[in-house]
C-alpha cells in the first residue's frame, strides 16, 4: 500500500482498509492489498471490522518507519552505529540526523510524523465506527477494540518519544478541529497509558492464539508497552510491578539460543512479545510496502562480492563494550572474513574491512549481523526478506524488570542474571546496579534500534557526539507547522 502523502491532521484523510482472510497464512493479516469499497460498508458485521483492523495495524510495516527511521535514529544517531551506504550524500537527511544538524525540512521525519497520524486516524475511524454497533459480535467487537486502542497507543508512543508533547486526536476531526495545539508530554503519557490499560484488559494471551492469528496484539503486547511507558516515566514501581507480572505469567521465556532468535525460524517465537510482521510474498514492485523488508540488503556488507548496502554499521565502541567471550557479540556485529551459515549451500564470507576495489565505503570495519538472512532466504527483490522486526522481545521485559528494581532497591541480579545465563556468563562484571543494567541492555540489544532512546531517556545523551540537551526531540516537520500554526516548534 502505498503511503498517503498528504497532512493527515489538516486534510483529515479518509480511512484506507487492508483485505484480511483469517484463514490465510498468518502474515498475509498485514501483506494483502487494500479492497476498492466504499466506508459504510466497513463496519456492516465482523468480517468488516477485521478487514478494517487490518488497515490500522498497516503503518506498522511501512519503509520510513520500521525499515529506516527506527534504525536511523536508534542505531546511527547513537553510538552504536555510523550511518554507512555510499557515504555522506547517500541518504544525506540520516546524515543530518546523525549529526545533529538536521532541520525542519528533514523529509525522513515528515513521513514518520505523517506515517503515525495516519495510523492513529485509523484506528479512531475503527473505534468510531464498532463501538457500540449491533452489526459487530460483542466477543470480536470487544477484541477489536482492544487492539485499535493497543496500535493507537503504540503510534502515539512513537509519537511522543520522538517530539514529545503532540496533538493528541481520539477521534475523526471536523473541519473545524483541523489545526489543534500541541497537548502536553503529560497529557500525551496519561493518554497512552489509558489506552494499553484499556487493552490489556480486553486482549487474549499469546498462549490462547492459533497459529493464524499470531502477530495480532495480546495482552503481552499491551502489558508490555504500557511497561516501557512508565520506564520513559521513571515510574519505577508501576514498571517493576507490571513487569514482573509479564514475567511471571508464563507466557514468554528466552530463546535457548541467542543467535537463534534473529531467525525467520523463530518469528512469533517463545521469546516474541510483540513484532511487525514481514513475508516475501514474491510479488514485483519496488517499495510498494505489500510485502517483505528492506532491511536486509540495506544492512548487509557493501563489499560487491557480498552485495548489500552496507548502512548501519555497528561501531567500535559497541564491539568493545562485549565482554570477553560473550557470544552475543558474533551475533550482533559480523566481522571481516567471518563465514555465516557454514556448511551449508547458503555458507558466505563476508568482506567488511574498508578496500579501495571492491568496498570504498566501509567506515566501522563492521555490519549488522541482526538482520542478516542466508542467501536462500532474502527473496527474490530488495525489498522482499521475510524476517520479523522484533519491537519487544521477553529478554526487554526481564532488563525492565532490572532497571526498575535498581532505582527501586530491589532484587535487580535476579533478571539479569537470567539474561546473561542464556549466553553461558555469570554475574554482571558491574558492582553498581544500574550501570549493570545499562550495560546488559547495551550488548543484549545492541542494533535493534533502542541505543538512542536509553541514552536520551536516561540523560546520557552527551554520549553522542553534537547532542546538546535542547536536542532531546526533534524538529516538528516544517509542513505541519505551515498548515497548523498552533503547533509550537521544538527547541533544537
């Protein structure tokens, strides 16, 4: 489906639906095109309100978002990652992002703002129009809820944690609504939290899904989103309580191997709390986001003799904070002259060190190993890989669980050390506890998008190079302030 790209809050766009079989494989939920039907049909009984559910979960897998802004800044903007490609001029606005020079013009955050207030209208059209409509099966109406307010909240999370206090919009605007203020950061927090509150309690649990509906929201979902809110809000007890009852649920449990988990073999696996789903539907097209993930060729080596892209190349700082014999390293970051798959007919080495024939733009001497996928499997187009992108994995929840324990003065050792067993360490070599925490999260989750928004969330930001606090969000998008002059601009 391709992105609209007009102003969603000024233009008020008209919902758009994704086609949706439960019967079918259980990513075609968030791969079919979208039917040519008119709105008052939507909601006419279930199967109505499941195509339109499908709609609002499509954002999800859209490029800017999940397959380059959420890397772009989580990876490369920290320090982490350089941004990599085909050098500065190669998708100069990252560059501009990583460099702390980026300005309202910045077209990558244009399309992240519009991306996620397209996906929020969608899910109020979806909320409007079954609440408390006699065309919908109570049970399935109940359900549907549930997930429009659990995908409302995850779009106004990324929302807020990128600029802070924004308009918040619960419902389809009139004209007359067109151009509101920014609401505040507290306001925003509060309505996130309401919403996965709201879901929770009406999602079922992992454990009662079929294989069809794996990658739909549960209560997991939402018990763990509405957790990293309140760990953005340093609200230690509420995280710690919260956490700790996901953990105890029994629902999830770590990958026994680690290098296992960034496998297609292991989507909506044991350790999946919640991810964005991909398939290589095999369909021709470019970009037409109704299929697979970019991600892969877009991080793999830029070597010619490995063919990728080489962007988001993990740095020298992330390699050395690895402790020694740490496997989650080899798993992390893929080294020069490192073979991957071997004995297999996928078996490859990899190239990774700078070479002025056959890679000029090798800045770290490192690449992503996390999305890496043997050649049998990277579909038959760039942007065709069918890896899951895992947004909250079970090893997250038990490091929330140990953040909030440390401030709190509680039992901290217990879910780290759980962490750190799965890849055969013993205690954290870190004697104060939250340094411990920050470290374990540092290395279990290293190039999966989350090194930007610790440092900024725990005040570490002049670990960045050019960070100033003022930087802390970015700019609102020009255009949105040319069409809506309530909104009031970020300091950057």
């Amino acid at each position: 489906m391709k992105n609209n790209k007009k102003n969603l809050i000024v233009t008020g766009i008209l919902f758009l639906f994704v086609m949706l079989s439960f019967n079918s494989c259980k990513k075609e939920f968030l791969n079919t095109p979208p039917p040519n039907i008119t709105d008052k049909t939507f909601f006419s009984d279930d199967n109505a309100a499941l195509t339109a559910l499908a709609g609002v979960y499509d954002p999800l897998g859209w490029y800017n978002f999940s397959q380059l802004t959420e890397w772009a800044i989580g990876d490369a903007v920290s320090d982490d990652a350089e941004k990599g490609g085909g050098g500065d001029g190669d998708y100069a606005e990252i560059y501009a992002l990583t460099t702390f020079t980026a300005n309202a013009e910045n077209p990558l955050i244009a399309k992240r703002w519009n991306d996620f207030y397209i996906g929020v209208n969608r899910a109020n059209r979806l909320i409007e129009g079954i609440t408390d409509n006699d065309n919908i099966t109570p049970s399935v109406q109940k359900r549907i809820l549930a997930e429009a307010k659990f995908l409302r909240a995850f779009y106004y999370f990324e929302l807020v944690k990128t600029w802070g206090g924004v308009p918040i919009v619960d419902h389809i605007l009139s004209p007359s609504e067109y151009t509101p203020a920014r609401n505040t950061i507290e306001e925003c927090w509060a309505f996130i939290e309401n919403d996965l509150k709201a879901a929770k309690d009406g999602l079922p649990r992992k454990s009662e899904l079929d294989a069809t509906e794996l990658g739909r929201a549960t209560w997991g979902a939402a018990a763990a989103f509405l957790t990293k809110a309140y760990i953005f809000q340093e609200k230690w007890q509420d995280a710690y309580d919260l956490a700790t009852e996901i953990v105890n649920s029994g629902e999830y449990d770590l990958e026994a191997n680690y290098g296992d988990e960034f496998t297609i073999a292991t989507d909506n696996g044991i350790e999946a709390v919640f991810e964005i789903q991909f398939k290589d539907l095999h369909m021709p097209g470019w970009l037409d986001e109704n299929e697979g993930c970019h991600l892969e060729v877009m991080m793999r080596s830029r070597d010619d003799r490995n063919g990728g892209w080489g962007f988001d190349q993990p740095t020298q700082s992330l390699y050395d904070e690895f402790e020694e014999g740490d496997p989650r390293r080899s798993y992390t970051i893929i080294s020069h002259l490192d073979t991957l798959w071997k004995g297999t007919p996928d078996e490859e080495v990899f190239y990774t060190l700078k070479d002025p024939v056959h890679n000029p733009d090798s800045y770290t001497g490192y690449y992503n190993r996390k999305r890496a996928l043997p050649a049998s499997q990277r579909g038959n187009g760039e942007d065709q890989a069918g890896m899951n992108l895992r947004v909250v994995r079970f090893a997250e929840v038990l490091l929330w669980q140990a953040e909030a324990a440390a401030h709190l003065g509680l039992d901290w050792e217990t879910p780290i050390n759980r962490v750190r067993a799965r890849v055969g360490l013993g205690a954290s070599p870190y004697s104060d506890p939250i340094e411990a925490v920050y470290h374990e999260r540092r290395v279990e989750l290293g190039m999966e998008g989350h090194r930007y928004w610790d440092l900024v969330r725990t005040g570490r930001g002049n670990l960045m190079d050019g960070y100033t606090d003022n930087k802390r969000y970015l700019l609102i998008p020009q255009i949105e302030i040319n069409l809506n002059p309530n909104l009031e601009q970020n300091p950057y």
